[in-house]
C-alpha cells in the first residue's frame, strides 16, 4: 500500500501545482478566500479564462447561400431553361440529364448551368454566366427591399379635453397615415388627478374610431400605459391593396420610362453612326472622281493642260526676269 501511495504521489503533486496556478484547488473550489462565509477570490487567470468562454469576438459573420452549379449539383434528371436574349422569359429546352445540360452550356458561349429550384419535379437549372446570374439577384433583392416599405407606426396625442377643431386636426392627420398604408397609434393624456375621468378618455378613443371605420379598424381594445390611454388603428385590407397597387403602377411607369429614354439614346447613336457613314462614303467617291488618268487624256488633253499654264502667266504678268528665277 505504501509503495503504491509513493508512486501515485507525484502525479498529484503535477496537478495541484497546475490547478494552483489557475487558482483553483484539486476540488474545483476557488484556491484563495478572503476568510470563511465571504464570496471566493478570483485570481486574474481565472477571470480570463472565464471571459473567454463566451462568444468569440467581432462582429457577427453573415452566411451568403450560393446556388450550386455545373458538377456541384447533385440530381441527375434536370428540367433545363435559357436566358431569353431579348429580355424576356426565359426559353425552355426540355428534361435532359445532368452532362446533356453541362454541354449544352458549354455550347452556348461556355456558360454554367445553375440550379434555381429544387421544390420541382425534376429540378429546375438555368443556363446562364453565373457571376452575372449572382449579380442581378442581388440587384432584385435590392430593389424589392426599397420597394416594399414596412408598416410604419405614426402616433397621435390629445387630451380628453380636446376642442372640436382640434378633434378634426388629429382626425385628419390619422387619416392621411392610414391611408398612406401606415398604422396609427392613438394616445389620450392626462394630467395629475384627471386620471380619474379615464372613462371620457375610452368615449374618444372609440369614437376616432368609429368616424374612421372606412378605412381603418382597431386592434383591440384601448389599454392604460400610465397615466396615457392608447389604442392603435390598422388600414383595411382595402386601403392596404390601393397602396400597393398604386405603388406597382408608379414603378411601372417609371421603368417604362427608362426603356423609352433607352431606346431614343440608342436611336441617337445608330443615326450619328450612319450619317458618319456616309459622309467616310461621299468623301471616298469625291477623292475617286478627281483621281485623273493621264495617259487616257491624249495629246489633246495635255495641250489643253499646256494652255491652261499660258493662261496663268498672261494673268500674273511673266517678264524676262521672273521666267529667268521659275523658269
């Protein structure tokens, strides 16, 4: 027994000079106490340690999904699609098998086939250059995420001693957020012992409400918040769906409006190219046509050449001196 003691001796040594160190004790209890019945004495590794045990860190890492492609997809029977070039849907091909598809690809200019729904019978992939396949995704989620504007929540605040003009003010303000698609959040306020007249406060409250049951509804009943009642009025489905559909008509119109502004530019540029085309024309034909053959001109040609020499020395005036220094 004592010779077994011995040899278990040093390993126990090992470990408590390694839990002193980390200020812990071979029990797991802190090492160090200020004196019995006090909270434990951290030693700085430990705090260090227990620090670190939480979330790493730096910011929050974001996982960007990206679509497999070409050999990263796993079926084998895919329902194949082209990007149309005019713009418009995009073409089908038909169910061809995973290498088909590949090849068809790389027969189209070297493009990459792109699984873009699994949920269908078989599989749908597209055939389209990836990199600008990723881009235009992002760009459309972009877009939708400017467009689609979230329910605001506007907030309007009166007393229960409100005036009639005053009533009309705030009824037309909620008015105008609700039929913008906003929700509204209605509060009445008291002040010190007014609180007791809370039961005026509930009246005004449902009659906001019902002068603007056209458009809107409560959620609800009012509910106390302190010393403030409040009560928040949603828009019907009706007024929901006018917004909506007035916002779809106003990015229709507009995106007509680019394509239009796009198609004149591009009529700008072929009309500036086709009259640069025929002025390099009429230039060429105009240098062709002076472009004089002189030995179809004859004799007769030449002395009538000859006589047009003549007849510009009659007009500057030739002596005896100026045929001597051009002569």
């Amino acid at each position: 027994m004592t010779n077994k003691w011995s040899a278990a001796l040093p390993a126990f040594l090992a470990v408590s000079t390694i839990c002193s160190a980390s200020g812990f004790t071979t029990g797991g209890v802190p090492a160090t106490f200020v004196s019995r019945g006090q909270s434990p004495k951290w030693s700085d590794t430990a705090l260090e340690m227990a620090r670190r045990r939480g979330r790493p860190q730096g910011p929050l890492r974001t996982f960007v999904e990206k679509p497999p492609m070409n050999d990263e997809i796993e079926y084998d029977e895919l329902r194949v699609v082209a990007l149309n070039a005019s713009g418009g849907k995009d073409e089908p091909l038909g169910v061809m098998s995973k290498a088909d598809a590949i090849a068809k690809a790389q027969e189209m200019g070297g493009l990459d086939l792109i699984l873009i729904n699994t949920n269908s019978d078989p599989p749908v992939c597209k055939i389209a250059d990836y990199s600008k396949f990723r881009y235009m995704e992002e760009k459309k989620k972009k877009e939708k995420k400017k467009n689609s504007k979230g329910q605001d929540v506007k907030e309007v605040k009166m007393s229960y001693k409100i005036d009639v003009h005053d009533y009309e003010v705030r009824k037309k303000n909620a008015s105008k957020f609700i039929q913008q698609g906003d929700r509204v959040k209605v509060s009445v306020m008291f002040r010190g012992r007014e609180i007791q007249h809370d039961k005026l406060g509930y009246d005004l409250l449902y009659q906001l409400a019902d002068d603007m049951q056209k458009i809107c509804i409560m959620e609800g009943k009012p509910r106390r918040e302190g010393r403030n009642l409040s009560c928040s009025l949603s828009p019907r489905p009706e007024v929901t769906k006018a917004v909506n559909d007035a916002k779809r008509a106003d990015e229709k119109a507009k995106k007509k409006r680019k394509e239009e502004k796009l198609a004149k530019a591009r009529a700008v540029t072929a009309a500036a190219g086709g009259v640069a085309e025929m002025e390099a024309a009429t230039a060429t034909a105009t240098v062709d046509d002076l472009d004089i053959d002189l030995g179809a001109l004859g004799d007769e040609g030449l002395d009538a050449l000859g006589d047009d020499d003549s007849s510009l020395d009659d007009l500057l005036g030739g002596d005896a001196l100026t045929d001597e220094l051009f002569g």
